[in-house]
C-alpha cells in the first residue's frame, strides 16, 4: 500500500503546506491509526507528499545552501555578491543595495527576495524554489566533479559555517582492497520525495548524492557496487530488496534521512536493522554504528524497525538515517557538501570493515 516513504509515519508538517494538503494528511493518518496499520513497513497507510504551495518571501536561505538545492558548486560567496555553477546552469545573486538574480543571464523578479542576514547573503525560500523550477536541467544535487579535492568545505571558497568540525582526511578511499557485492539503496525517488527541508530541498536527492559519494569510495576499494537507483527515479521497495537477492549482494544498505516535525530539537544518525535480524545485520550495523560516531553531529545508536527493504533482503541489511531534516542547524550541515562527503566516508569505511580483505 505504501507508495512513498519506507517510513510513512515520518511525513513533515511544513507550515508551507495548504491547509487542505494538511488536513488530507492528518485525515489519512487518522485512518491508519484507526486501522490498526504497523508503524513500519508491513502495509504502511499511503501518505500523498503535498507540494509546498506558499514558501516565505523573507530572505533566510544562505548561498551554500541554495547552491546544494539547485544543484550547484558555490564557486565564491560573499556579502554582496555570490556566484554558482552547475553543468548546464549558472547564477549569480546581488545583494543590496541593487539585488538581483541572474539565471543563466536571464534576470529574475527578485523584490524584497534577496537580503543580509549576519554578514551573509540570504535569498527567500519563494525565489530559491522559483531558481530550481527554472534551471535547464533538473541536475539533483552535484556530486563532487572528479579530481577535485575530496572535502569543499576546507577549500576558503567554501567557508563553513562557525563551530563546523574540519573535515577529517580521506582515509576510506585509499587502504588495501577488499572483495565484496554491496547495493547501496538510496531512498525515495521520482514521485516520492520523502522528506523536505525548506533549506534543504528533498530527501530523495540528498540520500541519492551521499549514496554516490559511498559508491565512489567503495569502488575504489574493489567493491562491487550496485545502486537500486542512480538517478530520480521511483522503484518499489520490494523491487529494492530483489534487486540485492538477485544479485546475491553480500550487503545491503539503505540511505535515508529523517524527520520528526513534533520535535524538533532531535538530531543525529541511526542505524536500523529489522527486529530479529541475523547475526550478519546486527554486525554490519555495529560496524556502520562506529564508523558513523566520529563523524555524525550526534550517534543515536541502533535501532530495530521493520522496514521492508530490511525484512525481505536475504543478506546482512541495514538502514542509515543520516540525520534530521525537521532541525534547522542539523539540516544546514546536511547542505554542506563537505558533511555529506564525511557521512559518505564514514559509511563506506564500516561497509569494508564488514568485507573480506582480498586475497
Ligand atoms: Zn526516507
């Protein structure tokens, strides 16, 4: 039944959305619960994601941030002018006092739009959402151009924001070979965007680009990897988990980010394997669980949940929530390229640490 989210309980009440989409929700939420429907994966109740109708016209969303919801490398960013790239697209904003928006030279109706919060240049959610609908392409979120120094956010192009971690070095990329089949499963896609974050974007393409960022690494190392998707596209979970059976996968591992719109102080990663999972799983997700605890804003340990992709892969199965997309600060440092590709590295490092060394 369910179409969408392997946690169909997990929708976010944005108060972007229209009184009725909200009220269509919480109706259907109603219905599930009085069905007695299981949180999980057994028959979850369809929850339709509404589109957000009325985005805020106050400038609140920062140049890294926009530059990750359109796709884009944010080549320099300052207090008054910043320019980013994509493959078939470019933007440059102006702030005050004679703000602007060139899309691909194209110049946009920005009034009020455009703005300085703290000394950094700010576009509203209205006119970031505006920029995405009319880009040439839609491209998800770019994944670091190849050759390119593995963390972003060290280069002073790309300032972090104060109080972010440097980014520690690469090391997952460069140790012995290891064998092994891994699908790498990132959640959600085409129709189904799971979660959303106004600084954001989608779930979908996040999990989609740390999942690249994983292949990578791993790829590197010897492994042979499989994606269930590897562009934005739909696929039925069960399609997911056959795709790893018929592979024979060694591993499977879903990506997936998290919401909690009733709290929103709750923040970190978790680590999911099902209820009564083998031996393999519960090892995999230790693994993943250590590798994650360094890099992660904050380590929620593991979990049991019976989501589907969990319950009918055959191999050692876990599911990785990256973090939540309903805390502001944690949904920020999801943005940051440099973030994403320290989750990435950390992920691929538990995977080898649960693959033979080759011979
Ligand atoms: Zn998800």
């Amino acid at each position: 039944m369910s179409t969408a989210a392997v946690h169909p309980r997990r929708q976010s009440f944005s108060p972007f959305w229209s009184h009725r989409a909200a009220v269509a929700v919480i109706a259907l939420a109603a219905l599930s619960v009085l069905a007695g429907c299981p949180p999980k994966a057994r028959g979850g109740q369809t929850l339709a994601v509404a589109e957000p109708t009325v985005l805020s016209t106050k400038p609140s969303v920062p140049m890294e941030a926009l530059a990750y919801q359109l796709g884009m490398r944010l080549d320099n960013s300052g207090q008054y002018t910043a320019s980013m790239k994509g493959k078939r697209n470019s933007l440059l904003v102006v702030g005050p006092p004679q703000p602007m928006a060139l899309l691909n030279s194209e110049r946009l109706d920005t009034s009020g739009e455009i703005g300085q919060s703290d000394g950094r240049l700010m576009v509203s959610p209205s006119l970031a959402h505006r920029l995405r609908e009319k880009l040439r392409l839609a491209q998800g979120y770019a994944p670091a151009p190849p050759g390119a120094p593995p963390y972003l956010g060290n280069n002073p192009a790309h300032p972090q924001p104060p109080g972010a971690k440097p980014a520690p070095p690469a090391v997952a990329v460069a140790g012995p070979r290891v064998s092994g089949t891994v699908v790498i499963d990132p959640g959600h896609g085409g129709k189904d965007r799971g979660t959303y974050s106004a600084t954001c974007g989608d779930e979908k393409a996040l999990v989609l680009d740390v999942s690249q960022r994983i292949r990578t690494i791993l790829t590197a190392r010897g492994v042979h990897v499989i994606m269930t998707r590897d562009d934005d596209r739909f696929i039925e979970l069960e399609e997911r988990a056959e795709i790893a059976n018929r592979a024979r996968a060694d591993l499977f591992v879903a990506i997936h980010a998290d919401s909690a719109p009733k709290n929103t102080a709750a923040r970190g990663c978790t680590v999911y394997t099902a209820r009564g999972a083998s031996a393999g799983s519960e090892s995999l997700a230790r693994r993943l669980d250590a590798a994650l605890r360094p890099a992660a804003v904050e380590d929620r340990g593991l979990r049991h949940a019976d989501y589907k992709v969990l319950v009918l892969t055959k191999m050692p199965a876990a599911l990785i929530e990256l973090g939540f997309f309903t805390n502001r600060s944690e949904a920020a440092r999801l943005c940051q390229s440099s973030y994403r590709q320290e989750l990435a590295e950390a992920i691929a490092s538990g995977i080898i640490a649960d693959l033979p060394a080759r011979k």
